[in-house]
C-alpha cells in the first residue's frame, strides 16, 4: 500500500478535504507535542498550544510553498506558538549551572547512554531536556530526535546555520552535564578509571 505523501495531503486539503489534513495531524502530533512540551513544560500548555499549532498551519496551509519539507515548516510553526506561549506566561525558567565539560566527554555522550536501562534512559533523557531552556530543547529535540539537519533547524528557528551550531554544541554541553552523573560512574576503560 502507497503511503499518500504530505504534499498529496495538502492538495486535497486546498480542494476542501478537511480529512486529509487530519491525516497531517496524525502523522505529525506526537513530534509537535514533544518539541513543544520540551519548549513549555507543562503539559497542559503545550497541548494547547499544539492544538493552536495545527489550527494555524490549516489557516495558512495555501502560503505553504513547499520550499522545506512540510514537516520543518509545521515545527517552525511549533515553535513561534510555543516562543509566544512562553512571552505571554512570562515564566522565570532557572537554568542549571554547566561545568566546565572537556571535548573528549562530550563525544562520550553516545557511549555513556548506551549503558543506561532504555525506559530508564528515555526518562532520565526527558527529566534533563525539559532543564535545558526552552530553545535549547527544541534544537536537541529537532536534531537527535527528529533527525532535521541544522539548515532545516536554521529555518524552522530562523537562526543562522552557524548560529544554530553553537547553539547545539552549548545544548549538547549541558545536556550532558545534566547526564553526567547518571552515565559516568557506568563508564570504564579497561584500567577501571572512569573515561
């Protein structure tokens, strides 16, 4: 069976089949929900805030030129509403304080995950991404969770693509600061000292 592409879905959604957008919907909520639930923190907010999401992507679905894939441009809409979300709540987000991480430990984030349980990963991974700030965790999210590339990144965040990868180096550094201490003790080389 051939899957209908996005672009077949936004057609037939221009020609008045609001079904065929429900199938955008389906196929695309749970990604919007988690980079905005990442970017709100409350997940009551971040569900309307999703709904608002797709609301505006309807309304504005005839000024989709299909110049990036629909699914970066849906997550740039994602990611204003949640911005403006964020403005309007005008909450105090805390940041956690980064240490110094040297090069060599970041490279060992893939290593050191590979050690932690998967449910527990997966928790653990969710509990330290909703501590970055709000950019920060939709860049990771986008990045290593949807595997959108920092030119897409750059245009769902209308940031510069160099802009981008600092950003996701500076995210990657907290991220694992706030990882460190479930993985490290977990990581040996063969003398028995931690890497």
């Amino acid at each position: 069976m051939n899957a209908t592409t996005d672009q077949e879905l936004i057609n037939q959604t221009l020609k008045g089949d609001t079904r065929s957008f429900g199938v955008l919907v389906e196929r695309y909520q749970d990604f919007v929900f988690t980079i905005v639930y990442r970017m709100v923190k409350v997940r009551e907010e971040a569900e309307e805030v999703s709904q608002d999401t797709f609301i505006k992507a309807f309304e504005s679905l005839a000024s989709y030129r299909g110049e990036a894939k629909f699914s970066s441009w849906l997550y740039s809409i994602a990611y204003r509403k949640a911005l403006d979300s964020i403005r309007k709540n005008k909450k105090n987000k805390t940041s956690e304080i980064i240490d110094d991480i040297t090069e060599g430990e970041i490279d060992s984030i893939d290593n050191a995950l590979h050690f932690l349980e998967v449910k527990e990963r997966k928790k653990t991974i969710q509990e330290c991404i909703l501590k970055l700030s709000e950019e920060e965790a939709a860049i990771i999210t986008l990045y290593y969770f949807d595997d959108q590339s920092v030119r897409e990144i750059a245009v769902i965040t209308k940031l510069s693509e160099d802009n981008v990868k600092i950003k996701l180096y500076r995210s990657r550094k907290k991220l694992f600061s706030l990882l460190k201490h479930f993985v490290l003790p977990e990581i040996t080389n063969t003398n028995g000292r931690a890497i």
